[in-house]
C-alpha cells in the first residue's frame, strides 16, 4: 500500500481524509500493526485509483 501511494504522490493524512480514518490508522496498516477489512482495503484502493488485486499482487 504504502508503494502505491507514495507512487502517486499521496500523503497519508490525504489519503486517509478520502478513506474516511485516522491518518494514524492508515500509518499503522503500513506498518503491519493493523489488519484493515476487506471493505477498508476496498476503499483505499478506490482512493488510490487501483484496482483491489493490487494490494495482493506482491512482486512489484
């Protein structure tokens, strides 16, 4: 997640005022301290411009 939107030049507190969370929480989900929901990751994912199976597709 965090290489999507640093590729796109997105803040996390931006990104987590278009998510609708705490700049916090999108800080912790980059982190692997927090596990967000599938809605949650749908989400972010729309607020990023990508498709959903981005976030699963790990060889970038």
């Amino acid at each position: 997640m965090k290489f999507l939107r640093t590729t796109k030049g997105i803040s996390q507190e931006r990104l987590a005022f278009q998510v609708g969370v705490d700049r916090t929480y999108i800080g912790a989900i980059e982190q692997g301290k927090r596990s967000p929901s599938i809605y949650c990751i749908y989400t972010i994912a729309s607020a990023l411009g990508v498709d959903i199976k981005e976030f699963f597709d790990f060889s970038i």
